[in-house]
C-alpha cells in the first residue's frame, strides 16, 4: 500500500537516501546521497549457495559526484566524531580483505583451504570443491530421527504446535487450516471489486531492477505496465487489447496498458511487480500512478500476528477503460537541476 507508504514517509523531519538510480525512493528524499554502482567500486561476491566468491574490481571511475557506501558513512561517521568506531581503523580495501579472511577461517573449519586475499584478488575467484554427495534435505534425519532429531519441541515434523496454539492467535492456529483471506473473490469486497489481481514477478526485469533498461521498455504498452486481461472480462467491460486501462480499489489507482489473455482465468487479472512508482502528483496520498505499479493497490497486512510475511497476492480491484488525456510517464527521468 504505497499510499500508506507516503502518509508515513511525511512523519520523520528529514529523509536521506543514498542511491545509485533516480527512483521513486530517491524522488521523495529531502537529501539524496549518489552511490557508486557494482563498477564503479571494488567488491565481493557471494551467497550461502554458491561455490565460488567472485573479486568485483573496479571497472571505472565512479560517475558525477558518487562515492561507494564506505566513504558516504565514514565521512557521516567523521562529522559526528565516531569516525574510529566506524571504520575499526580499515579502508575499504581492508574491509574486504578482513570479510574474505573470516570467510576463508570459517571455510577451514569445514575442511575447505580457499587461497590467501592476494591471490584470490589476482585470480578473480575463490572456489570450494563440489560436494561429493549431492545435498539431501533432512537426510540425517530421515536416516536416524532419533539420532538426529529437529529442533523442534518433539525432535519431529509438527503437524500441530502445542507452542503456536499457546499463542492464541485468531489468525494462526497450531495446526493447518483454512482460512478466509483478508480480500478473495469469495468475500464481501469482491461485491465492489470484482477482479482478483496477481502481482508476480516479471519476466522482463529483477523484480524492479533494469525497469529503464531496453528490454523492460519494449514489454511497455504506451509506456505503461502491461496488465493481462481475460478476453471475456475485457469484452464486458469495453476493454480492447492495447487499450490504456485505470485498474482501483479503494487503497488507490494506477494505468496499465490492456494484454487480452487467455492464460489468466476469468475474473483474474495479472500485474507484474517493478514498475517504477510515477504518481501524477508526487507526495500526495491517493495520486494516480500513471505507470502501472501494483503496490499502489496491494494490502499492508501480514500474513498473521505469527509469520508477518506479505500477501501481495490477497488483492481485489476493478478496472475500466481509462478516457481522457493520457499523463506521460516521468519515471525514468532525471533530476531537476538548479
């Protein structure tokens, strides 16, 4: 709920962001502080997955006025006079340096020798050996439970939590059941809003990373989000396909451009996620967006008291075609200079 968003944006005196890119975020900053990107920077890469740490050496000189993250908050770190208790006495250099030799001491536990800094700097990578037995979840246990039991109150899989139901939560009960979602085409609201909206995730971009980019744009109908319309809902509500739509609810309203489809079931409509936020009047709750981002209409509830997770997809909504003048999409335009 993006508008809920705002009206709790406004509460703080002064919001800084530190960004790369001219997003929507770094649009409702007071004071915005330009990041260096994965080029412009020295870096390491690596998740808990993967078998390699990669060396991010940088390729070219930082843009403008950008500065990598470390510098940004030593020099903050400077100005408040705790500039030792930031950096530890480290440059960047040395932070990843000291990241890299943790990781290399953690890896030596595990019986893995991954080379020294220097050379893993110049060779550009680090690898672990593949495993020799591909990984089995739960294998210890599914071979001996007893031996090898979960941590878990019983040691087993626990279809019903004595722990959970202690909790008396009227939205998470200790066993798996059904229950009513907060909006669904089974409810009362689907009386007013009768379309079940999907926001999955695109096949264009990285959630909303690259929506500027190419290959994001050319998926654009008239510069808008693309939203995937069920050709009899379309029909019944004087929806052609390429048609600029106003897809609402009561949480708010966003233009999309109409993609008659089969592959949506009737009274579903589906609206990737990441499009940039590009409201008509910037800062004010309830301003239309003119690019076709579906937080403006999702819900801000979790998915209970206990799991707290999103419920993106719990969202009803109406569309109709949209008339008038159409507003040209800002997202992706620069900041204004003085």
């Amino acid at each position: 709920d993006l508008n809920r968003l705002i009206e709790a944006w406004r509460r703080p005196e002064t919001v800084i962001v530190h960004e790369p890119w001219w997003t929507a975020t770094a649009r409702h900053a007071d004071i915005v502080l330009p990041a260096t990107t994965t080029l412009e920077r020295n870096d390491i890469g690596a998740s808990s997955r993967d078998r390699f740490i990669l060396a991010m050496e940088q390729a070219v000189e930082p843009v403008g006025e950008a500065r990598n993250d470390h510098d940004i908050f030593n020099a903050l770190a400077e100005r408040l006079g705790v500039a030792e208790a930031f950096t530890e006495g480290r440059d960047e250099r040395e932070w990843m340096r000291h990241l890299y030799d943790v990781a290399r001491q953690q890896a030596a536990r595990e019986k893995i020798e991954l080379p020294d800094f220097e050379e893993f700097w110049q060779h550009g990578y680090a690898e672990a050996p593949a495993p020799e037995t591909p990984f089995i979840a739960f294998e210890a246990f599914r071979d001996d439970p007893n031996a090898n039991p979960l941590r878990t109150p019983s040691g087993r899989i626990e279809i019903c939590s004595e722990t959970i139901a202690s909790f008396g939560y009227d939205d998470c009960p200790g066993h798996p059941t059904w229950l009513a979602p907060a909006e669904w085409l089974g409810g009362e609201v689907a009386e007013r809003y009768p379309l079940h909206m999907m926001s999955n995730q695109p096949q264009t971009r990285l959630h909303a990373q690259m929506d500027h980019g190419p290959v994001s744009l050319e998926s654009k109908i008239s510069a808008r989000e693309p939203v995937a319309i069920n050709p009899g809902d379309a029909a019944a509500r004087g929806i052609s396909e390429g048609d600029i739509v106003r897809i609402f609810n009561d949480r708010g309203a966003v233009l999309a451009g109409a993609m008659l489809s089969d592959g949506v079931r009737p009274g579903v409509i589906r609206l990737s996620t990441g499009a940039w936020y590009d409201p008509v009047e910037p800062g004010r709750v309830g301003a239309l967006d003119k690019h076709g981002n579906p937080n403006v209409l999702t819900l801000d509830k979790g998915t209970s008291k206990l799991g707290q997770g999103p419920i993106a997809h719990s969202a009803l909504v109406e569309v109709e075609r949209f008339e008038g003048d159409l507003p040209e999409v800002t997202a992706f335009d620069g900041p204004r200079r003085t």
